[in-house]
C-alpha cells in the first residue's frame, strides 16, 4: 500500500506519524471515507466540503483543498483496484500531551484499501447509549471514534452489522457509520440533522434524487417500520432484513428497491453529484 503523508508518497512500511499527534492522544481530527471506483473517487467535492465543515467545527486550521485533491489523485493512481475505501485524515499534528494544540502544522493522511460490495440486506440492533445531539461534536466526522467501535462491537456480538442510536430526546438519530431511513404508510422517512446525525453523503443524495420527508421520529419507530434501509459511503442504499431479530416482510420492499434503483442509475452516471 502506498500513502499520502504530509505531502509525500510512502510505503504503508515508512508512513510514520508522531505518537504526540494530538489525533492519537485525544482524537483531535476530522476524517472522510469515500468510494473510490475503477481509481475514481466518488463525491469527492461533497466530500471535501464536509471535511472543511467539520475542521472548522473542531477549530482545526482550513484544509488545502487541492493538496487533498492531488493526494487522493496520487494515492489511487499508485493502488490500482476496482473499487476501495479511499480515507482522507486530517489531524491536530504534532502537540503536547492534554487537551491544547501546538503550534505544528496539521496532519494530513491519504490511504485507501481495497473493499468489496456490501451484502444487499444487512441486520441491525438498537443500544442503550445516545447521541447528544447538543454536544461540540454532534454532526462532526470526528476521529473521536469510541463511542461508534462499543456500539458497532455490540452489533456483532448479534449478528448485525450496524447498530442504531436514539439521541438525549428519545428520538432516533443514525448508525455508528450510516444514517437511517425507514418507511411509514408508504412514505419515506429520515431523522432531520437537527436530531444530532451526520449530515451523509449517500443521505443527502438519496434526499435529492428519491425524495423523503425530514422528519423527528421516535426511536420505537424501528418496532413498526414496513421498510427500513442504512444509507452510507459504502453502503450505498442497503435494506435491512432485521432489527434487533424482528424479521421484516419482503426485503427490499418497492420503497427500498425504487431508492438503490434511482441511487445506482444516478451515482453511475456522475461520480462527482
């Protein structure tokens, strides 16, 4: 594997951070996950005006958005693959131990694996802990992970591959790594932003090119749902099968289906929407 750090190529052997980097020792960073197809990123522009979002939510200094451009560029030229998990990290860099920055200059990290389709039905759980929805880092593709790897470890530990979280206010808000549509009397469903989910990507499209109401849902809204489906950068649009082992009926169901249709045909047809 051959990464983008700080300006330079290297191989996955010599690529060497700071075990001060203030992104290891508090999470101070800001991350995105894209879809890179045939050596293409997808969404890239959207991407990099989330990442600038959540820089500058962080306090982080404003990202070169063409040094990241020339990064990805050369980080997919020199690992050719189909189709792979292109991560854009970028970090607080070089600071003392405890919670203020240095005076570095930031961490700018660029690699990419090889992945494969996701499955086009998956399995769910819910979990007792919450979003909070009124914190610093609600919203933000922080590297500030933790909470996301306990939740996403008790989905595995039964068989899902995604857990669901309730926000402070009993509603639900989003995945671990996905945002959450679900279908009610025929209609299409998602949590508002306001309910402290990620502003998605993949959600954001699917806003645009299938429709579906914004909308403040209970979290038990899962128990009654005639379709639900996880939307992500990896995901795409995928229907869910089962939530926390209620089976639901005929998956994908015609709202689902109709959703991945129009998502596959559009994103297909523009790899930068």
């Amino acid at each position: 594997m051959t990464i983008w750090l700080n300006g330079s190529l290297y191989d996955a052997d010599s690529a060497r951070v700071s075990v001060l980097d203030h992104g290891l020792t508090v999470g101070d960073g800001v991350f995105e996950t894209l879809k890179a197809v045939r050596g293409r990123p997808f969404a890239l522009t959207r991407h990099l005006a989330r990442l600038t979002t959540s820089a500058r939510a962080l306090g982080l200094p404003e990202p070169d958005l063409d040094e990241i451009r020339r990064a990805c560029t050369a980080v997919l030229d020199a690992n050719p693959m189909p189709l792979g998990r292109l991560r854009v990290t970028y970090t607080g860099g070089l600071a003392p131990l405890g919670s203020e920055r240095g005076a570095a200059r930031p961490t700018l990290v660029v690699a990419v694996a090889e992945t494969a389709r996701r499955p086009d039905t998956t399995a769910v759980v819910t979990v007792p802990w919450t979003r909070n929805e009124r914190g610093a880092l609600a919203g933000i593709k922080s590297t500030s992970y933790g909470e996301n790897v306990v939740a996403l470890a008790r989905a595995k530990e039964h068989g899902a591959t995604e857990a669901l979280l309730a926000n402070t206010a009993g509603a639900l808000c989003e995945g671990t790594a996905s945002n959450v549509f679900v279908v009610l009397d025929g209609e299409l469903h998602t949590p508002p932003l306001a309910s402290g989910c990620l502003a998605g990507i993949t959600r954001a499209l699917v806003l645009e090119w299938a429709g579906a109401k914004e909308t403040e849902l209970p979290y038990d809204v899962l128990e009654r749902a005639e379709e639900v489906f996880l939307t992500s950068t990896l995901r795409d649009v995928q229907a869910v099968r089962a939530v926390d082992g209620r089976e639901l009926p005929a998956v994908p169901g015609p709202v689902t289906a109709k959703a991945a249709r129009i998502f596959d045909e559009q994103s297909t047809a523009d790899l930068d929407p």
